[in-house]
C-alpha cells in the first residue's frame, strides 16, 4: 500500500459489530482487498485492516477492526472499543432477529465507546432481496429516530461497500476537523 505514517493526515479507528454472520469479515474483505469469501473463516486473522483514503486532499488513514466471532458470545472486550471514532453496526436484511439486536448493539456502544462515537447502520446482503426480512423504509426510519447514518450493501456483488466506509469516514472527517 505504500502509506508510510509519515503522509498521514488523520487516523481514525473503525470497529466492525453486529451479530455473528452478518457479514462484517467480508465487507471489510470486499473494501479493503475486493475479495469476498463465500465460505468465511470465523477470523480473518488479524486485529484489524488499515486503508488509506484521500478526503478533501488529506491522507485519511482507517484502522478497522474486526472481531474474531467473540460476538457470538458477547464477549467484545473494552478495548475493542477503546479509541474508536466510528462504528459500522452491521445486521442483515434476511435475518431479523439481527435487525432486532441493532437497539442490544446500540447499548453496548453507549457502555463501552465514545459517546461521540459516529455509528452507521448497515443492512447487508442486499443481493438477497427475495429473502429480505427487513423492509428498507423501517431500517431507514430506525435509523432517523436513532440519529444514525444507514445505508443497504451487498459485500458479494460489491453494492455500495465503498460508500459505507467512506460515508462514515467522511461523518468523522467532519467531526473532527
Ligand atoms: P461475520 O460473522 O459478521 O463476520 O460474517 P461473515 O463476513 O463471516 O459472513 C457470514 C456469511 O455470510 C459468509 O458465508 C459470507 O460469505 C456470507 N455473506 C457475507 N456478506 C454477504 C453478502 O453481502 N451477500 C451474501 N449473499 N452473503 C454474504
Ligand atoms: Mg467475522
């Protein structure tokens, strides 16, 4: 990638959650490598990702974080959260019950994050429309009354992953410059 830290304008930390396949891992995969794995290994195998953006002519260093499936047990420690200017809280659109979490995900980050923490919603496997369990007008209404950012993404046919991570950085580009 090249970006020695010496060019780097800003750096923000990015954590990934959501219920447990909902498809974190590969969108970050998908924005990060474009690759998408239909059979996803639990982990990734690293802490986190880094990707450098350009943004109003800076050098915008993400560091996103991802789980390690510790999701499924609930057990996503404070220091996961430690730092984190932005959240992509992610559910997916056939699976309601991971839209229901979204308010549990929620309280989490009110527990353990900053609370100016900027928090996108994310309802991933769009491609899956015929399956959909969520209507994308009561996500979008969520998010409204929640004061969240929302946007609908497919990681497997790429649909609008780079507007997710780019819309959240750019949310904390603003805040913070
Ligand atoms: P995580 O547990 O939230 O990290 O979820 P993963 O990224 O491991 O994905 C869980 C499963 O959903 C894997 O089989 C992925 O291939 C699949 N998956 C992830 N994103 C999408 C998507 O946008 N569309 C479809 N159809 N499948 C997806
Ligand atoms: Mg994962």
């Amino acid at each position: 990638q090249g970006d020695s830290d010496d060019d780097i304008d800003y750096m923000f930390k990015v954590v990934l959650i959501g219920d447990s396949g909902v498809g974190k891992s590969q969108l970050l995969n998908r924005f990060v490598r474009n690759e998408f794995h239909m059979k996803s290994k639990a982990t990734i195998g690293v802490e986190f990702l880094t990707k450098t953006v350009l943004m109003d002519h800076k050098h915008v260093k993400a560091q996103i974080w991802d789980t390690a499936g510790q999701e499924r047990y609930q057990a996503i420690t404070t220091a996961y959260y430690r730092g984190a200017t932005g959240a992509l809280l992610t559910y997916d659109v056939t699976k309601r019950h991971s839209f229901n979490h979204v308010e549990k995900w929620l309280d989490e980050l009110h527990m353990h994050a900053d609370k100016n923490i900027v928090v996108m919603l994310v309802g991933n496997k769009s491609d899956l429309n015929s399956i959909r369990e969520v209507p994308t007008e009561e996500a979008k209404d969520f998010a409204k009354q929640k004061g969240l950012f929302f946007i609908e993404t497919s990681a497997l046919d790429s649909n609008n992953v780079e507007p997710a991570f780019l819309g959240l950085l750019s949310q904390i580009y603003m805040a913070v410059s």
